[in-house]
C-alpha cells in the first residue's frame, strides 16, 4: 500500500500576526514557517505504520500545493521520513482549488490512505481533505483519532459530536485526522536532515481554474476589555458580577 | 430559491446548536427575501421536528432510511446535495461541528459551490455575498467573497442567538431512494460519552492547568463544574500527563469551544490554548501569577494560589444558589 501526506505550509503557531497592503496579505516578515501541526502528526503516523513490515506500507509521499519558496517545508517532511514528495508549482488560494490540483496528479499516480489534516493553522478552512475526496470519488472519515491496519483491514477510530466510532474503510480512502492520530511529532535525525537533500521532489504545473472564494480582506480582534481584578479573599464578588453584571451564571 | 439547513439529530433530538442554525438560516434567508428549509435526517419524531419551525423554518423536509443510521459523508451528501437541487437552495448551512465539517467540503465539490467554514455573523453584503469568520486560530479574522451561486457555510458554535417566533413550519416526509453502492463505512464499535455534560455543548466551562499541580487536586474545581452545571476541561500538557482524560484538551491541537463562561485556572494563556477558548463570552482567570498572559483576555481575574481561591469560590457559589 502507498501512503499520501497533503501538508500545508503554515506560519509558527506563536506568530504574532500582522497585515499589510490594507489588511489584504499578511506580513510575512520574519515569520518561521512550519508543517501545520495536524499534518505533522499524520506524516508520523504513517511513517510509524510503514515502520512495521506487516502492515505492507511500500512508500509514504508527502504532496503539497504551493510555490518553490515552501520547499524547506518539504524537505523538513522529507527529513522526518517521507520517502519522496510532489509539489504542485501554484499559489494555494483557496481550499476547493488546492483540492482540483491535488486531485488531479492523483488521478494520474493512484494512492491507497490519503491523509489531511482536520485544518490549516493559518486559514483554519476544514475543508481541503473533504473536497478531495469528493474530487477522487473516495469514501472519507473525518475526525480521525487513530488508524491502524489489521490484516490488511484498516481500521479508524474517529470523533463524533458525543462520542467515538469505530469504523472500517476500504482503500483507496481520504482520512481526515486531528488529535490522536500520533502522541508526539516525529522529530528528524541528523541523518534524515542529511539524505532529505537528495530525496526526490517531484514538481508538476497547475491545472487552472476559477477561484470558488477569495479573501477580501483580515481584520484583528476587538481588543480584550481590561481585566478586572477581584480580591482572592473575596470571591463572593466575583460570583455577584458574574451573575449581575456579565449576566452569564 | 431557499435557504437549506442541515439540522442533525441525536437520538431523535435536537440540540440548542441546531436552534441556532435554523435561526441564523432563517434570518439570511429574510434578507435573501426568501424562506428556509431545515433538512433532518434519521428518526425525529413530528413533534421534534416540528421546534424546528419555531425558529424561523419554513418547512421542515425529514428524510429516514436504514442507510442513513450510519454517518457515511458520500452517502450524506449524496442526500443533501439532491435536496438541495430539488429545492433550488442558493445557500446551505450546517454546523461547525464534526459532522458538518466532514459534509460541508464534499457537497462544495458536487454542488461547484464555494465553502467557508465556521463563520460566526450574517454577511455583512449579499451581493457581493462575503462572510466573516476566524482564521490564525482567533488571531485575526477574514472577510471572504464566495464567488459561486451557491453557497455553503458552516456557523460558528454560539455565535448566532436563538430567535424564537411563532412561526409554524409544514412537515414533509420524502421517500428517498438512496444509492447503497455508495455506503462504505462500516460501524464495528460505538461509545457514547453519557451522563456528562459535553464540553462543547455547555454554557459554562471550568478548566484546570499545569498550575494544579497535581492530578489529586481535581475535586473542587469539579465540585465548582457541578454546582454551576459546567463542563470541565483542561490544558493540553494537563492530558498528555494523563491527570484528565483526552477529551477535556481544550485549544488549537484540541477542542475549539465557545462557552458563555470559560473559568481558566492555573492556565498560563499560552497562545495555543487561548485559540481554543477565545470566542468565550466571558473568560475568568485565577492565577498566582499577576503578569500571567491570560489576564490580557480575561474579563475578571483573581491573583492567587488555586488551591486556597477554589474552596472560597465554590462557597460563594454555594451562598448564592441557596438563596
Ligand atoms: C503546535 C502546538 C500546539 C499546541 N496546542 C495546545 C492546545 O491545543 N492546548 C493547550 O492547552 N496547549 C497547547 N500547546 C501547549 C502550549 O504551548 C502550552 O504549553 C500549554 O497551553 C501550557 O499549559 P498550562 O497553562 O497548563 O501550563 P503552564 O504554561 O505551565 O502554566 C501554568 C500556570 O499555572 C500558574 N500557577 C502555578 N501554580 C499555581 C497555583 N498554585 N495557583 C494558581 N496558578 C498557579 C502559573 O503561574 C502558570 O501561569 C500547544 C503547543 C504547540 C507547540
Ligand atoms: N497547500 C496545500 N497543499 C497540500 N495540502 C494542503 C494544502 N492546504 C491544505 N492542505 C491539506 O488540507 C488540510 C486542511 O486544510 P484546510 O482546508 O486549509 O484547513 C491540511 O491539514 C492539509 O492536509
């Protein structure tokens, strides 16, 4: 079987954002860029699963849609483990034409567990793994806490609202994933950091198409009111502001 | 031309989140000047089905089968998307949950529809049609023009209020032929978290940190939980350690929850928690440190050790429910 990664390239979950041209790009000064935490964890998960022999994983490949400037992210990803990587040459502008594109080289090279993550950091979209699936006419599971193959079965635990399935999926499949899918990211050795340089990236053109949405423009949160402080030896007054003044207990 | 919104079921009930779909669909579809359709799917008696119409649906259309008592997303929207052509809906609405977030991208693709996800008020514009919702994990926020016919959004949980009327919906139940090929999830197994107060259905949530010190020290925050029918939650170094259990991480990496009162306690405010927590009505922080980044999205804060603050807390709550 062969394992697919779609990883998205996201700014360090601590930035400090900022904007600029009027609030319609973000200011990408400075920023450290990373795997977005969720695909960090799939790629680990599946590497892990290639780890056993019995589960018969061949090859794990990561897949991501963007400019060249993203490839240290891909080789981090390479570094980590992955086997090989395709990066399709585009702009990522929106999740349903990040979905076409993944689509479309997918098509043409067939993979059998697609993982995504439950969301980008950055755009917090949820929607790219659904759409490809839906591109692929794959079946997909989303909220994917753990996946492991038995006897060929794979086999998904997955997050419903008030609870958990166990489910089984037939390959080929997309599995969205989120918290669970692996304890720890895997981090990479000096040696992975060194044969991540001659790993292959595979680089393919963009189909086009129309934008289905486009960011007009970001605004920042309305500042916090300021704190008020209530006196640790006196919380009866903070369960009267609760109750007469924020109204919310 | 409609609105259509997906109001899911458990067990044959609705849930306040529902109310806040229909009511948030049937308002866009006031402005729209058209009318809204809540699409149920599964068992729902008429009775429940029809609290849906008290918030503003036109009609209600209830679809069952056997095949549908297994969430499979192709089979799903399979469904959804032929009633959303039958109907002539321009916008779908489902919740931003797990459910409508695994729905909600496939019926983009099948629909050449644009999807914006967990947007949190109505379109400022229809035409152009541009929605607002959180991107950076709360950091910051978009506006984003969706360029097609059709449109599909998912709200934000507690981010639209109930609007009750006395309006009365038709009930209709349409026989549907469903496509068995397409169904290939198979269920071997389901737990259902009962008898608690899930953490991202409740008004009220009190949540621990590292600051707790120890897993032993848990009771009076969930005697504070209980007295005020909240929830308890926890940072995500709290459940890795296994002081909590999983499904209490709260945060970028765990559950995103939007409650009315978010008690924060022994937390530091680390950005990634906050992301979590910050469409909360209202943020308490108590915590030994003044300079803790917490208190800068904190509404009230208390300076102090939690071990001494919690017991007095739980008494004043006490003193006052009493009365
Ligand atoms: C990619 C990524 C994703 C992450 N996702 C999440 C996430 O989803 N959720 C999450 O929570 N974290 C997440 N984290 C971790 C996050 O960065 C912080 O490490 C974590 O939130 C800190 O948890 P804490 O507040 O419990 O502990 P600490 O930061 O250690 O804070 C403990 C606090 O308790 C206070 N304290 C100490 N003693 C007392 C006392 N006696 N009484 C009262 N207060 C006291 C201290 O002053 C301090 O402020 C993530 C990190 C990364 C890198
Ligand atoms: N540019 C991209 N290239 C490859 N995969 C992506 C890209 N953007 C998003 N994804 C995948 O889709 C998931 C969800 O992203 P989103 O829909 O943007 O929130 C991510 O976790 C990735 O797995």
């Amino acid at each position: 079987m062969k394992i697919l990664v779609c990883i998205s390239n996201v700014p360090d979950t601590t930035t400090k954002v900022k904007f600029v041209d009027d609030f319609k790009r973000l200011d990408t000064t400075g920023i450290q860029w990373i795997i977005n935490p969720w695909d960090e964890l799939s790629l680990t998960r599946a590497l892990e699963l290639k780890d056993n022999p019995s589960n018969g994983i061949q090859c794990v490949t990561i897949a991501h849609v963007g400019l060249i400037t993203t490839e240290p992210t891909i080789r981090k990803g390479l570094a980590i483990g992955a086997d090989d990587a395709i990066r399709i040459n585009t702009e990522p502008s929106d999740a349903n034409f990040v979905a076409a594109q993944l689509a479309e080289v997918i098509k043409a090279n067939p993979y059998d567990i697609i993982l995504c993550g439950i969301e980008s950091s950055d755009y917090n979209g949820s929607n790219v793994g659904g759409m490809l699936a839906e591109y692929l006419e794959y079946p997909s599971v989303s909220a994917v806490s753990e996946l492991r193959i038995e006897n060929g079965q794979v086999i998904i635990n997955r997050e419903i609202d008030g609870g958990k399935e166990v489910v089984t999926i037939p390959v080929p499949f997309v599995a969205i994933v989120q918290k669970g899918i692996a304890r720890e990211p895997r981090i990479a050795s000096m040696r992975g950091i060194m044969t991540a340089r001659t790993k292959p990236i595979k680089v393919s053109e963009p189909i086009t198409l129309d934008l289905f949405t486009e960011v007009v423009n970001f605004e920042m949160p309305k500042p916090h009111p300021t704190c008020k402080f209530i006196d640790p030896e006196n919380p009866k007054l903070l369960v009267e502001l609760l109750q007469n003044e924020a109204k919310v207990i | 031309m409609s609105v259509l919104v997906f109001t899911e079921n458990w067990d044959g009930k609705f849930k306040k989140l529902s109310f806040e779909i229909v009511s948030y669909a049937s308002k866009l579809a006031e402005k729209l000047g058209t009318f809204s359709i809540a699409l149920s799917i599964g068992n729902v008696e008429k009775t429940e089905l029809e609290r849906l119409g008290k918030y503003g649906a036109g009609k209600v259309i209830n679809v069952s089968d056997n095949l549908l008592n297994i969430l499979d997303n192709q089979v799903y929207s399979s469904v959804i998307a032929q009633i959303v052509k039958k109907e002539d809906a321009k916008v779908i609405i489902l919740a931003c949950n797990n459910t409508g977030k695994a729905i909600a991208p496939r019926l983009s693709v099948k629909l050449k529809a644009g999807a914006a996800s967990c947007v949190s008020k109505l379109p400022d514009s229809i035409d152009p049609f541009i929605v607002f919702k959180k991107v950076h994990s709360g950091n910051a926020f978009a506006n984003i023009r969706i360029n097609t016919d059709i449109k599909i959004l998912t709200l934000a949980q507690n981010s639209f209020e109930l609007i009750e009327s006395e309006n009365h919906a038709t009930i209709e139940n349409l026989p549907f032929q469903i496509d068995a090929t397409l169904l290939k999830t198979q269920v071997k197994e389901v737990q259902k978290l009962t008898g608690k107060i899930l953490l991202t259905d409740a008004d009220i949530v009190v949540s621990g940190g590292r600051g707790m010190k120890s897993p032993d020290n848990w009771a009076p925050l969930i005697e504070l939980a209980d007295l005020l029918g909240a929830a308890t939650a926890c940072t995500r170094p709290v459940s890795d350690e296994g002081w909590r259990p999983h499904e209490e991480h709260t945060g970028q990496t765990g559950k995103i929850i939007a409650p009315n009162l978010y008690f924060a306690i022994g937390i530091s405010g680390s950005t990634q928690h906050i992301a979590g927590v910050s469409s909360s009505k209202c943020i308490v922080a108590i915590n030994i440190d003044k300079d803790a980044p917490v208190f800068e999205v904190a509404r009230y804060g208390i300076v102090g050790d939690a071990m001494k603050v919690l017991p007095r807390l739980v008494e004043a709550v006490k003193e006052i429910k009493n009365k």
